[in-house]
C-alpha cells in the first residue's frame, strides 16, 4: 500500500507524496503538511535506529591528502585547490550534507526548501535536486575577494562534475571514482545528510565541521540562520589552525 501523508493521511492518486529530504523516510503530501508537522517530526528526523543501522561507517580522516592551513585557504578561496579529485569530490558531498543538516535544525524545513532544494524538492526523475543546486551555485558563485580564486578547482570541467554527480548518486563505479568504503560514504542514497558529531569523527578532528561549514557558506554566500563566518574565518586564518 503507498505511503500517506504523516500529517493530514492523505495518499495517491489524490496527492503526489514526497519524503523529508533530512530523514528520507517521513511522508508528505505538501510543504504546507510537512511544516506544520515540523515542531513534532524533529524531535525524531534523522535519529531512527533504522537510518543509523544502515549509514557507511565513519573512519579516521579519510582525506588523500591532508590540508595544511585550512582557513587560511578558506580565505583566500582555495580551500579545494591543489587537491585530489577524490578529495574534492568528498568534502563538496559533505558540506552539502552539513548544510542540509544545520539549515535543517536552525531555519527549520521551509527554509531547507527555499534555500537547499530551491523549491524544486526530490523526485523520481531527479533524487538529489539539493546536491546539484549547490554544484551549480559553486560554479558561478563570485570569488574570493582576497585572491580571486573560484571556490571550485581549476581543473574542474563538465567532466570531473559529472563524476562528483555520480558519486553522491551512488554510482562512482563508472567512472571507477574513488574506493568501495568512500562510494558507500559519499552515496545520498544512503545517507542524505551529516550532523557535527559525525563529520568531526569522520575527519578526526573537532574543527572540521567549522571548515565544512565555510565551504558551504563560499557557496552559498550565506551563512546559517543569515550568521556570517567571516570574522571567525579570519581569526582562525590568523592564527595558523592546522586542522
């Protein structure tokens, strides 16, 4: 039997039901339906034993290659620059997920419609339209200020996108992107979104979720809850944090 809106029951053919884009797993006949549910529905969103049963397990900084000075690049727009494709590949699937995650406990689900899906919301046809609105905004998002420099690396092409798409689709193999382990952890399928604690665990380090954050947020042009990170960027960038 096909599944019937969490809120007002609902079902097809009546209504087209869509799944929350942080749990993947709660049913919702409209925006309407699924923000009024919401004060409830996030004491519970990501956290069902099902959903952690099934993510890829976290490892100890999975990078290829480690990334010296961290917010120094982020200020100068150069954080993925001079990186393995791989890695790129990696932390931009991750920020993306970061983000969804903290838009998510901060702003609450319109705004992860308005601003993450852009109010084109998951489908059949196009599972991941979040992940591919990021992509293109960090394609044409302005560059740094200090330097110049594009958020994405020089060598990105149409090619090297379609590879970054195929990853987060689960499906690194055809373009051979990648190791088992990090095709399973980059796959949205799986696990739609991050919280801090796993990025930190992931990474290995307690600051990386900071890192992260900044990314998305030279994406975006925006921080979280409209909270830029400039300052601290600077501060951080300043002192030279490593990690």
């Amino acid at each position: 039997m096909a599944d019937s809106c969490t809120l007002c029951g609902a079902s097809p053919p009546a209504v087209t039901i869509k799944r929350c884009a942080k749990c993947s797993t709660t049913p919702y006949c409209s925006r309407d339906c699924q923000k009024a549910d919401w004060k409830s529905h996030k004491k519970t969103c990501g956290k069902s034993p099902s959903a952690s049963s099934s993510s890829p397990s976290a490892t100890s900084n999975p990078l290829t290659h480690p990334i010296t000075t961290p917010f120094t690049r982020l200020d100068q727009g150069t954080y993925l620059h001079d990186l393995p494709e791989q890695d790129v590949y990696a932390l931009l699937i991750d920020a993306y997920r970061l983000r969804v995650s903290d838009v998510t406990n901060l702003d609450g689900a319109a705004m992860v419609a308005d601003e993450i899906f852009m109010d084109d919301e998951p489908s059949a046809a196009d599972p991941f339209p979040g992940f591919r609105h990021f992509l293109n905004t960090a394609q044409f998002c302005p560059p740094a200020e200090a330097t110049g420099a594009s958020v994405l690396p020089p060598w990105w092409s149409a090619a090297k996108r379609r590879a970054c798409d195929l990853l987060a689709a689960g499906r690194g193999e055809e373009e051979g992107v990648g190791t088992p382990e990090l095709r399973a952890w980059c796959d949205l399928r799986r696990k739609a979104v991050l919280d801090k604690g796993e990025v930190s665990a992931r990474y290995g380090s307690p600051q990386f979720p900071m890192q992260l954050r900044m990314l998305a947020e030279a994406v975006y042009q925006r921080g979280v809850g409209g909270m830029p990170g400039t300052s601290m960027r600077k501060v951080m960038a300043s002192q030279g944090t490593t990690k």
